[in-house]
C-alpha cells in the first residue's frame, strides 16, 4: 500500500508540470512571451491515478516500446474521458475540448495521443521498481 501511495503522489506530481510545461509551451501560438502554465487541483488525483497503470506495465513490459505507448495511452484516454464526464456532471471539469476538432464528448482530444503516448511511458518509468532493488 505504501508503494502505491508513493507512485500516486509521483504520478500526480510529474502529471502536473507535464501540464504546466505543456501549457505554458501552447501559450507561444498566442504570443504570450510570460510561458505561463496553469493546471488544477483537481488535476493531481486524475494524474495520481496513473500509477493504476503498474499492473498493465507488467502484462506489456515485454512488449515493444512502441506497443507499451499505444496501450498506456489507450488507457489514459479511457481516464480522461471517465474523469472528465463526472467532472462535467459536476461542473467541475477545469477542461473543456468542445471546440477542438477531433473531441469526444467535450473531454478528450484524439490529436493529443501523441502526448499520451509520451506520458504513459514517462509514467512507466516513475513507478517501476528501480533496477536491485527488493519489491516488498
């Protein structure tokens, strides 16, 4: 349980400055030279649920890197659009994708598979067991 909660609170951290790196980078197409990124609290625990992903590490972990990508980002869309749908409901959802081209639902963007892609490896990476170390 302490590893969990210890994977929880990497993936909600390394979630976090993806998002304020990644929307601090978006705000050059408006010409905003401050590179200021924003996120929100609400944020942490969708981001923290990423280490959920651990047990669909060890069936792909043979898998090519390319395959693993595509199944992490598989998932990670599914949370999104879950997560987004309550928040939604809620009139919570600090997202809104319903003017994008290519939305489902207002809450997730197909053209951003590439970013999950790249997150769900980076993830991967922040919730393995390092190299010789026991897991308990």
């Amino acid at each position: 349980m302490q590893k969990l909660w210890k994977d929880f609170i990497k993936c909600g951290i390394l979630g976090w400055c993806l998002e304020i790196t990644f929307t601090a980078l978006h705000s050059l197409q408006q010409r905003k030279f401050t590179l200021q990124g924003t996120t929100s609290l609400w944020m942490f625990p969708i981001y923290g649920a990423g280490c959920l992903l651990r047990p669909i590490c060890a069936l792909v972990k043979k898998c090519h890197w390319f395959v693993r990508g595509c199944v992490y980002a598989l998932f990670i869309f599914v949370a999104e659009y879950l997560s987004g749908r309550f928040l939604l409901k809620k009139g919570l959802c600090p997202w809104s994708y319903g003017k994008a081209r290519w939305n489902i639902g207002k809450v997730i963007r197909l053209d951003y598979a590439p970013c999950w892609f790249a997150t769900g490896l980076l993830m991967e990476q922040a919730i393995q067991s390092p190299a010789g170390k026991k897991k308990h």
